[in-house]
C-alpha cells in the first residue's frame, strides 16, 4: 500500500496523480476501518477532506507553514500524513490519540480546536506575529469547514484580517454545512482567471496606465472597476469576503488535488488575506456516509435509546403536544441533543441557528419576551461560550427560558474541551436561575415539567453522556425538593444527579463497616432544598459528591449553607468531592471518575478518611 510508505508530508512530494489518487483511496479506507474499530470517531466530515489534505500539504512545508484547522475534527488526513497512522488503534482512547490535533502530539499541530469558528482568530493572531518586526515570515494557511463559517467568531477574525492586510490563506471548506454558493461554467472560467497571478499583474499594469491617462484617466478607472464589480456580482459570490478586504477566489472542486495544488500556489504568490473556497462532499466514498442525508455520518455515535438525551426527546414532545408555544432552539446540533424528533414533527417551531451559541440564547431571551416557551438543547462545554448572554440577556430579564445541558460532567473520548465541568458553577451563580440535577429517565421527564411550569425566570437542567437508570413512580421526585433515599445517623451523602449511583454504592459499603448512613438525592441545585439542608446539618459528618468542578460547585453551597443554619451550634465536618480544576484527558467516563474518587469505593474511602480525622476545620475538600 502507498499509505504504508508515508510517514511525514515529505514523502508526498513525488507521487504522481494516479498513485495521489490510489493513496487518496486508501486513506478514507483506513479512516473507516479506524473508526468502526475503536467504535467513535468523526468519520463524514474527515472522509470529505482527503484530497484538499493531500493538495495542502503537497504545497505547503509543515510545520514551517502554519496549517490550522476549524474545526479539528477534520483533521484526521492531516495526522495520518504527519507520522501517526500507526496511533489510530487507540483514537480517543485513554492515553491514546487525540481526535482533535494536539499541540502535545506533534509539532505539525499549532493547536487543539475543538470549539468551532477560533481558527481566524488564531490565524490573525499568528500572521501578526510572523509578520511583525522579528517575526519568522511563516505562511499561515486555515482551513475553516463543517459549518464553522456559521458561527459569529469566525466573520470577527475575518473581518480583522482583511482590515490588517496581513497574508493569510483561508480555505474555506464547503461540505454543504455552511456557505454554498451557486456554481456555473462562467463562474467556474472566472475563477481560474482571478487566481492567477499573471493576470493579478496585467490587471495592476493596466489600472495604472489607466489611471496615468490625461483628462479621463480617474473615470476610465472608476469605469473599469465597475464593469468588474458588476461581473463578479452576476457570476462570482466574492462581494461579502471583499468588501472586508479579503481578496475571494473560488469555487474550486475539492476532490481535484491537481486543480487545488494551483489554486493554492498561486494563492502562496498573490499574497493577502485570501479565501480560496472549496466545494468538498462530506462522507464521500463510504457509502453508508453519503446516504446519511442529515449527518453524513459526522460521527457514529447518536442519541441511545434508555439514553438520559432519549428521555429528554420523548418527555418534550408530549410537552409540546400539550403547550403550542414550546420552541426548540440548538447551535447546529439536533441530532446529538435529540431534537430531530421535536425538528419533524414541529419544524416551524424548531430553530437551528448554526455555530452560534450567543445568539441562540438571545435569540431564546427575545422569543421568552414575546410569550413564547424556548427550549435550549446545547452540550455543556459549549454553553459557556454563551455565559454572557444568559446571565445577562435571559437572567436580568427574568426570561423562562429553559436550558437542556447535554453531555454534563465527566463526557470520556473527546478529552479536556469536551468535559462539561464549568455548568453548575457558572449558572448557580445567576440570580434567579432554578437547576435540576436528574438521577434516572423518569426523573429528568418530571424535571422538563416541572421547569415548564416555571416562569419567574431561566431554568436549567443538566444531564450526561450515559444510559439513565430506570425509575419507579415511588422514586422519583417533584418540585423543588431533594430525595432521601435512606436514613442513618452517622453520615450524611449529599449526591448530584448522576453520583447517586456512586453514593448508594457508598452507603452500601459503609453500612457493611458499620457506619449509619443517610443518602440524600439532591434533585434540585439551586435553590437548595431547606429540609435537606436541615437533616444534613443534624448529622456529625457530610460528604457531598458531584461530577462538575468542586471548587465553588454544589458541595461548596451545601457546605456553606450547613455552616449558616448551625450557626452558634456544634456544625458537621463537611467533605466537598468533585472534579479538581485541572484539564482533564480523554478516556472512558467510568474510569476518570474512579480515577478521581468519584465512584462507590472512592467516595466511601474520601467518608471514612473524615469519618476518622479529628480537627476543627468543618469544610474539607478533596
């Protein structure tokens, strides 16, 4: 196989097109194989790029040239062809292979984008500082796609690159999922004129005669410019990109390495923020992929049935049988956080607005404003990208809008950037914000409800990446109150929505040493139940365990809480278990928590370690 014999860009450089074209083939089967075999994986949206890849890096000397990518799950060809064909057995498996590119990996990536629409914020930043006064004069190539053109970040880097003149080449990879101009012979004719750089300097000799001419010479210009302008209108899609200062050519066939190699060379030559805008099929050549008319296969992963997201799918739907002002709002995510049920039974209620989660809060504000029900499905980790809005356009304004926080907590294979650590910190301080913490299928069905019936102001309700627990009716909760599940005297377990299951197992382990214990099911973050509060406070010690971040997390709360009602009275030892503020790596979700001590044994050892150490600070955290 030619893949075999590749093991850094360099030996690209000699193939001829038949054997790019055999390589080109091999590399989307062995990303095929790679994917299905660790069982996850971005497979569409890698499968589209093979060839642009091939042309980039055939042109380009990485990693003296800066290539970036937007966003990195694209870039599975890249680390191929870079040296690490032979880590894909262990792809987002702990300690193994990043699906994203990684600055600790190889030098050939700059950095891990796995938040969509940075990369030309990035890109500006580094053509500033190769360009500037010692800079090194590196080229800086971004390749922006699968939809990051949607997100508002990426019209500011484009906007401040045009502005400062600086070169840099944006490749804008076009599978369909962002910016899709039409296409026409003529265009397609125009295209190679405007790139090449021979013409770029005709063009130039030719308006400098012009404007040198006696008389006429200012309006024989200005009518130049116009006839052009008005060409590029008729055929050419490049008006938005230039008149931000960035010079567009395109489209051009992304599957067509030999046309892509002189697009891009003669991008290298003209110099400039430049767009070079190429149409690619995401999924192409994997057939189960280009048949995937909603996700091209993007990933193989999806809503599981008994998932908690599958509960979140059915218990909207019949709220919205019920309620016509329901409206489902997501950032380009409907498959993933269930709404492709509520999107084909509702579609004129159902907006998807792209990579662009700021605006799909406000968005949320204003349809609250205007008596309508939103509902915000958004993966944790990007929620905080729209912290701002929701504490200040939806919170300040007391709008019930309602936040469903998908993939909360610890989520296992995408690593540190994926993680939904930061939601229970950041929105428990909101004021006016009510959280909801489910333990089972049935208790995040009561939750969507309940939060429905809320309207003083946002609601949010935070679950994870797992199967949910089955639930009967006399073990779920209600309203704003917590759930005791046991009564002991000893020892207080105060658990958040997914730790229930660590903490019984806990309590288990500690009842067969003895120690009597009480487990209470918080259900209900902010605000917190007084009467739970209250019977912990009665106990000579509490551990309280969550899988977000500890330090100013839920434990934190409680703990403070416990101290205010037992004030001018003896006050339990408190012990806060939770994630360390540190970036966590990828692996399984199980394991990192075990890891951490957030699992039965671990939370019972952290129960007997208090359980047994005297001392007069109350509030231990761990």
């Amino acid at each position: 196989m030619i893949l075999e014999t590749i093991d850094s860009p360099a030996d690209l450089k000699s193939l001829d097109r038949d054997q790019l074209e055999i390589l080109a083939a091999e590399i989307r089967q062995f990303i095929v194989d790679s994917v299905n075999q660790v069982g996850h994986g971005h497979l569409g949206s890698n499968l589209g790029v093979v060839e642009l890849t091939l042309a980039l890096h055939r042109v380009f000397d990485s990693p003296r040239d800066i290539i970036l990518w937007d966003t990195g799950h694209q870039a599975y060809v890249h680390k191929i062809i870079t040296g690490r064909r032979s880590q894909f057995a262990t792809l987002r498996q702990a300690g193994g292979l990043s699906g994203y590119p990684s600055r600790a990996e190889s030098e050939h990536d700059w950095i891990e984008n796995s938040h969509a629409s940075t990369i030309l914020s990035y890109a500006h930043g580094l053509a500033t500082a190769q360009q500037a006064e010692g800079g090194e004069g590196r080229r800086v190539i971004a390749v922006i796609g699968d939809g990051s053109m949607t997100g508002g970040m990426a019209f500011e880097g484009l906007n401040n690159l045009g502005h400062s003149g600086r070169d840099c080449i944006i490749i804008l990879n076009d599978n369909g999922r962002s910016y899709a101009p039409t296409i026409s012979r003529l265009g397609e004719s125009l295209v190679k004129i405007r790139n090449n750089p021979t013409y770029m300097r005709r063009q130039a000799r030719i308006e400098k005669l012009l404007a040198e001419m006696p008389l006429v010479g200012d309006r024989l210009e200005r009518a130049m410019e116009a006839t052009k302008a008005a060409i590029r209108e008729m055929w050419e899609p490049p008006a938005f990109f230039e008149a931000l200062g960035v010079r567009y050519a395109g489209p051009f066939d992304g599957h067509d390495i030999a046309g892509l190699e002189e697009a891009l060379r003669n991008a290298a030559e003209i110099g400039g923020p430049q767009v070079i805008h190429v149409h690619t099929q995401k999924g192409r050549g994997y057939a189960p992929a280009e048949n995937d008319p909603i996700k091209r296969l993007h990933d193989i992963g999806g809503a599981k049935p008994g998932s908690y997201t599958a509960a979140f799918t059915e218990a909207l739907l019949k709220e919205a049988e019920e309620h016509p002002e329901i409206v489902a709002i997501t950032a380009a995510m409907p498959d993933s956080t269930g709404l492709l049920p509520f999107a084909e039974r509702y579609p004129d209620r159902f907006f998807d607005v792209g990579i662009a989660e700021q605006h799909a809060v406000t968005a949320a504000a204003g349809m609250a404003m205007g008596g309508l029900r939103p509902v915000v499905a958004i993966y944790s980790t990007f929620l905080t990208r729209a912290f701002d809005q929701i504490n200040l356009d939806v919170g300040l304004h007391h709008q019930p809008v309602v936040f469903c926080i998908d993939r909360a907590g610890i989520t296992g294979d995408d690593g540190a950037s994926h993680h939904g650590l930061l939601d229970m910190v950041l929105l428990t301080k909101v004021p006016g914000m009510t959280m909801f913490a489910p333990s089972s299928y049935q208790e995040l069905q009561v939750m969507l409800h309940d939060a429905l019936e809320i309207t003083s102001g946002p609601v949010a309700i935070r679950w994870p990446k797992t199967m949910a627990p089955q639930a009967n009716p006399d073990e779920v909760g209600h309203g704003l109150r917590g759930r005791k599940l046991r009564s002991g005297s000893e020892l207080c377990i105060v658990a958040v929505g997914k730790m229930l299951d660590a903490a019984e197992a806990a309590a288990e382990l500690l009842e067969a040493e003895g120690v009597s214990t009480t487990v209470w099911d918080a259900r209900v973050i902010v605000p917190l139940d007084p009467e739970l509060i209250a019977d912990a406070a009665r106990h000579p010690f509490v551990v309280t365990v969550e899988d977000g971040l500890r330090d100013g997390g839920v434990g934190a709360a409680i703990a403070d809480r416990i101290a205010e009602v037992t004030l001018g009275h003896p006050a339990p030892r408190v012990r806060v278990l939770g994630v360390p503020a540190a970036y966590i790596p990828h692996g399984k979700p199980d394991a990192i928590l075990a890891d951490l001590g957030l699992d039965g044994p671990g939370v019972a050892a952290s129960a007997k370690e208090l359980l047994a150490t005297a001392g007069s600070v109350s509030t231990e955290r761990r």
